[in-house]
C-alpha cells in the first residue's frame, strides 16, 4: 500500500496508540519522520526511538510516555502542512501552541526542529505539525 503523506501516518499512529494507553508504536521510517520522532524526543514527549532497517525501507520504534500516574503527554498532535496545502512560515511568525506550553514541528534548512530552537537560531520553514 502506497502511503501518499507518511508524516500524518506517523502522527495518526502516535496519535491512536496515545489513546488507546500503547506502551510504544511503530511507524514508517524516512529522514522527515525521524526528525520528527528527535524533536518529539528532545522535547520530552517520548522516551526514545530507534530505527529498525530491513532489506527495504525500515521502521521506526517509538517508545512513547507517560506522566507519573499515566496520564497522557500528548493531550492533541495536528498536521498543519498537508501534500496539496504547505504552510510556511518565517521566524518571527512561528505559532506557539497553549501559550507556549506545546511546540510547533518545523522543517528547514537545518533540519527538522522546534518552534523554540528555530528562533534560537533564526530560521523559519514549513510547519509540519503542533503538538500540544
């Protein structure tokens, strides 16, 4: 089966296994999804992740987490560029979800980073997702 955006496959993944209380969840493996599993990582909304390869495009382990007395991190994860729809923003535009409590995915020229890091260092790009 052919996935046409694999990005909102990972996230509807994350999304569904958070629901359902998941101890971990696997995903697709490509350089956009990874990125994304090290900012989420970085930002203290998994534990770690790992890349499995295989004779074809690999996956992705996500070990996901939870607060002392489970509940949920990821209360929401939304996909704000879409395949026929990009959404691009500069540095000083970046949305902060909740006040700043969530982060904005942003993909640029230096890679896959937050919302916070990519006004540390002064890059703006396509808005993957917020998580929040």
């Amino acid at each position: 089966m052919t996935i046409s955006d694999p990005v909102a496959d990972m996230l509807t993944r994350i999304r569904n296994a958070t629901r359902n209380r998941a101890k971990s969840v696997i995903c697709l493996n490509n350089k956009v999804c990874q990125g994304v599993a090290g900012v989420l990582k970085s930002e203290g909304y998994i534990n770690d992740f790992e890349v499995v390869s295989d004779n074809k495009q690999g996956t992705i382990h996500i070990d996901l987490k939870y607060g002392p007395r489970g509940e949920v991190l990821i209360h929401e994860i939304k996909r704000m560029s879409k395949p026929g729809c990009r959404v691009y923003r500069g540095m000083n535009d970046l949305p902060a979800p909740m006040q700043g409590l969530g982060i904005t995915i942003v993909s640029t020229s230096s890679g896959v980073l937050s919302d916070r890091v990519c006004r540390e260092k002064k890059v703006g790009g396509e808005l993957l997702c917020q998580v929040s």
